[in-house]
C-alpha cells in the first residue's frame, strides 16, 4: 500500500476487511487487517458460502474485535452491498438454505443479531479501489 500517497485520506487507525470466494455459491473465507501495518488481525472460513456474506461477515466480526478489544478506530470495507447490509443490520442474501450453507446461516443469525445489540460502533466505511488501489484485506484471487 502507497501510505504516502493515501496519507491524509485513509485513516491507518482502521481495520481493512475483504472476503475472497471460489465459486458464487462456493468456499468463502474472510480476514480483516490492521492498516498501520498490515498485519492480519483475524481470518475465517473456509465455510460454503458467497461473496457478499463474506464481506457482510467480516465487516461485523471487525465491529465486534473493535467493541471487545475497547478500540478506537474505524472499519473500511470494499462492498457496497456489505455496507448496506451493516447498517440495515439485515444480511440480504438469495442464498439457499441447505445442510452444506448451515453454518453460515447461524453466523448470519449471530451477526444480525450483534448488530441489533449494538446500534452504536464504530463507522464503517467505503474503500475507494479505484482511486486508492486493492483493499490490503485483499485475497488477491482477481
């Protein structure tokens, strides 16, 4: 990451987040990284799933180390959807309930209802890809 040229732009104080799936439906695994250094903060999956409820995921498991861990500091997330999702506090996938999605239905169900506890957290806000480059929570699959 360019910190000079992002520096008065992005806040270093923040978590990065970003999910990476094989297949949409497929395995789905997500991480979020500290931006002062990049350092991998923590990482989930592989469990079936898709792309956005990966990002959706990881944007509240961040929320979440944040409240627990006491910490001032922001979350940046490269998806929309996963934004909206977050502040609607409602994860709005089409993905089929099956044996093989389980799993991730009760991680929704954990998240939506982490979001509902805790109205108040930290912001949330969109990394700008095409103007600041790949996320650094980027799995690097493109």
């Amino acid at each position: 990451m360019d910190y000079e040229k992002l520096k008065g732009i992005v806040d270093f104080n923040a978590i990065a987040v970003d999910a990476g799936c094989s297949g949409n439906p497929g395995p789905m695994e997500y991480q979020g990284v500290y931006l002062g250094n990049e350092q991998r903060l923590f990482h989930y999956g592989p469990i079936h799933g898709t792309n956005n409820i990966g990002e959706f995921l990881a944007i509240v498991h961040a929320l979440a180390l944040i409240k627990q861990k006491g910490w001032n500091m922001k979350v940046y997330s490269d998806s929309y959807n996963a934004i909206l999702w977050a502040n609607n506090q409602k994860c709005k996938t089409k993905l089929e309930r099956t044996p093989e999605t389980a799993q991730t239905y009760d991680l929704i169900q954990r998240a939506e209802k982490w979001l509902r506890d805790n109205p108040r957290h930290a912001p949330v806000l969109k990394w700008e890809t095409s103007q600041w480059g790949e996320i650094p929570a980027d799995f690097g699959r493109k």
